[in-house]
C-alpha cells in the first residue's frame, strides 16, 4: 500500500490510518514494570479479579422480589410487560419465595401492620440483598404521611439502596432505578475472609 503526501504535508492513505504497534518484551527481570510486562498484557491480583467477576454477574442478573402494595405495584408489572421489556437486563422474572430474590422492590404505601412482615420476608432473602422503594408512600409515607397508620418511609424498617420518586412513577423510572442498582453492585467492594473489603 502506498501513501500520498497532501498539500499540508501530512501523510494520507493507510499508513496515515495505521499506526505501528511496538511490542516490546523484557530482556531480563530490571526490565519489568509491575503489571505491564509486555504491552497488550495486564496484571491483576485474584482477589481483584473475582470481585469484578462476581460483581459483573450479580449486577446483569437481579432477581425481583414483587411486593406490590398499592398502585405503585400496577406501575412495576407494567415494567416487567413487553412494552417495557425488564427482560434486556435480565430482571425479568419476579420471584414468588423471598429465598430465590436478591432484590425487593417496595411498591406502596407500608402500614404498621404490614411493618413485621415486611421485615420478616426481607430477612429471608438471601446475602447480598438490596431493596429499591418506589413511590412517594414507600419513600416517605407520600400524602399519607400524617396518618396513624403508615409508616414514615420503609427504609425505618429495611436498607433501602435505591430511591424511586413519583406518585406513581411510570416503568421507565423503576428501570432506571434497577439500572442505578447495576452500577452500585457492579462497584461494590470485595470481603475476602481475613482481610478488610478491597474498595473500587
């Protein structure tokens, strides 16, 4: 292939295109810098490889638990339906037992009496867990807030992780909600047993 010189001196063509890409090996162990021994290799240590690793598959395949309590929980079985499609990003399939979720996504207004159960079934979900509350009634009591009965915002009860505004809100906003989940488990550090967490 050839290349041609234009008018402001500069090469054209493919080499213009295409840059040469040194590889360069270490004659002997003064050469190596740690964890660039040669160009397109890296290093990693197995600790920080299992914690990308473990936190990319948790991150693609959230498991909802459904906890539909009031019209909050219409807004999130519109999500999961084929217009919305929570299938792309693997949340599809909502759970019926707390033991085979890992998320609980808290969908109306909470009363003191569903208070207990509440907690009951997020502590029978199984490590690591997250919970989203969507909707004003779960995230603050919404316009029940000065009543006897609701409870002031779920998260007195359980950790909540992720917050979802609106009254109710639409499936796109739950979407986004589960997709801010995403990006939180995915950055999320490592436990290795005898050491403290390794942070990202």
């Amino acid at each position: 292939m050839s290349s041609e010189i234009n008018q402001n001196g500069k090469t054209s063509g493919a080499t213009a295109r295409r840059k040469p890409v040194p590889i360069v090996m270490a004659t002997g162990p003064q050469e190596y810098i740690p964890g660039d021994q040669e160009l397109p290799v890296q290093l990693t240590s197995l600790a920080d490889m299992l914690q990308w690793a473990q936190n990319w598959a948790r991150s693609k395949s959230v498991w909802p638990l459904g906890y539909g309590l009031a019209c909050c929980a219409i807004e999130m079985m519109a999500s999961a339906q084929a217009h919305y499609d929570l299938s792309r990003f693997g949340s599809e399939v909502f759970r019926s037992s707390p033991r085979q979720a890992d998320l609980m996504i808290v969908a109306g207004t909470v009363s003191i009496k569903m208070g207990p159960r509440l907690r009951l079934l997020w502590e029978q979900m199984p490590e690591p867990k997250w919970v989203i509350s969507m909707g004003q009634c779960a995230n603050s009591g919404g316009e029940f807030y000065d009543s006897y009965y609701t409870v002031q915002g779920v998260d007195t009860i359980v950790p909540v992780d992720v917050y979802v505004p609106g009254c109710p809100p639409r499936p796109e906003a739950l979407i986004e909600g589960i997709l801010k989940l995403r990006e939180k488990i995915a950055k999320q550090g490592l436990k290795v047993r005898g050491e403290k967490e390794i942070e990202v």
